[in-house]
C-alpha cells in the first residue's frame, strides 16, 4: 500500500545465520507488507563468514532494502526489533551472536545523529563489508552525510581491504521477498496480517461468516495461493537462468519445446487463464537448458496478466537472454472469466503469438515453426 505522507528514503540491512532460508524471505515479506514501509529494491544475499562468533558458527546471508518510510527513526527501529522478534531472535550481549534475523538502519535519509547506544548512518556502513557492498549495489550513488563518499566509493574500498573475509559468495535468493522457501503454515500463527484481514473483510462482504468452521483458515490458504500465484512479480531472469546458458558452436537447427503447461490469472476479473505454451528459437551459438524455457514461461505467468503480454514477454525473454537467429512463442489458453461468466462460452479457446529476428523476417522459418507447434 503506497505511503502518501511526506516520506524519507532509507536503507536497512538484514542479516542472518540461523534458519536462513526461512528467515531472511520472511523478513523481507514482512518489510514488503508493513504498512509505514514501501520496499523499493533489494539486493542480492551476499554469504559471509561469521566473524567474532564462536568457533564453528554457520555463514551469514546479508542483504542491503532500499525502501520509503513516514516513521521517525526511533519508531522505525522499534518496528524493525518487533520483526526480529517475531522470527524468534534470542538478544544477548554478545553483538556477534548467531541470530535468526538482523534488521539495522543503515542509511536514513541525510541524516547523521548519534542515540544511546546506536546511530544514523550504521557506523558499519563504512567498516564492514557485509554491509557497504549489499548497500552499494542497490544505492551506488548514495551519498554519506557525513563523508560526503558515495555508497560506491566505500563499498570499493572496504571491500579491497577485506578480500580473505568478504565477499566469498553472492547468490539470489529464488524469490528474495516471498515465501517460497517457508514451509510452515505461519508464523506466530499468522502468514500475512494485512492480506488475510482483506480476505475476512471479502468473506463477509459477500455475505459469509468467515468465523464458521469450513472459512476459519481460508484468509490464510488465500494469502499463502496469492503468494505463489503472483510469484512471478520477485523471481527475475537471472533467479531462473542460473547460469544454465551453454556455447553450441554447431548448434544451429531450430529448437523447439512445445505443451509447456502454464497456469494464469487474468488482470481484469483476476480469474484463472490456463493452456500451453511452444517455444522456439534458432541459437546463434548459445543453447539453455531445456527446463529453463518452461520456468521462463513460468516467471511471466504468475503474474496478473493478459494473454497477448504474457507471449510477447516470453518471446522477448528468450531473445533477451540468448541473442539467437530468432524466436518464436505460440501460447494458446481458455479464459475462466470468459468460461465462468459473460458470455460463458466453454469451448473457447484463444491462440496469441510472437515472432522476433529470423521468425518474423523469414516465411519459411515462421512456416516450420507454425507446422511444428501445431
């Protein structure tokens, strides 16, 4: 939900050693839905050794979240402990301790100001890599209050300085700010405050009682069925690929993946769309990885969408990622809110296509194509 008070624009850092998989995705979906914070971008997760913990503690996760907040500082940091909180983190007096999750302030605005026991910018921001390099890469030309150094320049630095400790791995989480990776039912007993109360406010609009036995855990199936059906919106190019691109000098043939289910939902009533999808390309020295085509498709459609967006976003992936000869995509779907309601034609079935380079430019290939996809 966008914030329409006056605004400052901060970054907070995350990181985690305990349960990491779980709890850096489920603080950053919390951040995401807190009602005072918009999340604007968020780094990839660097790996850390831990330093200054005891022998033997796993490796950190540090991400950097350029996000937008109408709270105070005091207030924000409150509301960032109480996130700690409830992803279970046990506070001692050892600042290196392992811990669940960590969410400190490091950037608010172009404020510099010193509080009882911590202050603004996070004197790590200049010191410690986990923290400088997550922060540069999403803000490189944020600029230092007190330095007058850019994110940039301090990130270089601190980094070079410590090349035995930091950074030895940066990966992507598959779905950074969902909860793809959560294979709980909740958290504390609650998945997504604010969505579940707007699915109990829906039930009884329509005149439910989501008090009754068979709708007590809808809000919550709901919240969790939009998580993944919207997945889509935080799972990038780069999350899918992997990595999984290959040099094919003698590649040279058309290839094509046809049937690829896929599974929608249509922007307009937010009912489902579903069909399959055929993907061809004609590779110009680079070939990927058979799976990776229908995982594309599948980035694109779990989304809110309409048909004719979702082919060309596929058609414009492929070329995007291979630079092929050309590529073709042929999508064919039925429309649940053409099935279900309007006009409530069962049989329909519509049919979109994309053509790019050598597809689109030469009759005979797109003919191949078509026969092919048929």
């Amino acid at each position: 939900m966008p914030i329409v008070n006056d605004t400052t624009e901060i970054i907070i850092v995350a990181g985690s050693n305990v349960d990491r998989d779980r709890c850096m995705p489920e603080a950053i979906r919390r951040l995401r839905r807190h009602g005072d914070i918009v999340v604007r971008s968020v780094s990839s997760c660097y790996e850390s050794a831990s330093v200054g913990g005891p022998e033997g503690a796993p490796d950190f996760w540090n991400t950097a979240i350029l996000a937008e907040t109408d709270l105070d500082p005091e207030t924000l940091r409150s509301e960032l402990h109480a996130i700690e909180d409830e992803l279970g983190r046990e506070r001692t007096d050892d600042p290196n301790a392992p811990r669940t999750i960590d969410l400190d302030i490091a950037y608010y605005g172009d404020l510099a100001k010193e509080f009882d026991d911590w202050a603004i910018p996070d004197p790590n921001t200049e010191t410690q890599a986990h923290v400088a390099v997550p922060v540069a890469e999403i803000a490189p030309r944020w600029v230092h209050p007190v330095t007058g150094r850019t994110t940039a320049d301090i990130a270089n630095a601190v980094a070079s300085l410590n090349p035995e400790v930091f950074p030895h791995m940066a990966v992507r989480l598959q779905t950074p700010y969902t909860t793809r990776a959560i294979d709980t039912d909740a958290v504390d007993g609650a998945y997504a405050p604010r969505l579940e109360d707007l699915v109990r406010e829906q039930l009884v609009e329509i005149g439910e009682d989501p008090e009754r036995e068979g709708l007590v855990r809808t809000p919550l199936r709901v919240a969790k069925a939009m998580d993944f059906l919207t997945s889509g919106y935080t799972t990038s190019l780069e999350d899918v690929v992997n990595d999984a691109i290959f040099d094919a000098e003698g590649a040279s043939e058309m290839v094509v993946v046809r049937d690829v289910e896929y599974y929608s939902m249509c922007e307009h009533h937010m009912l489902p769309f579903f069909g399959k999808a055929t993907v061809a390309y004609l590779p110009k020295g680079k070939i990927i990885g058979l799976s990776k085509i229908a995982r594309i498709v599948d980035v694109y459609a779990r989304r809110l969408q309409v048909q004719e967006r979702l082919t060309n976003q596929v058609a414009d992936a492929m070329t995007e990622i291979l630079d092929p000869h050309g590529v073709g995509v042929v999508v064919e779907g039925k429309h649940l809110c053409m099935m279900m309601r309007g006009v409530q034609k069962q049989e329909s079935n519509m049919v979109t296509s994309a053509m790019r380079g050598t597809f689109q430019s030469d009759g005979r290939t797109r003919s191949e194509f078509l026969e092919l996809a048929r």
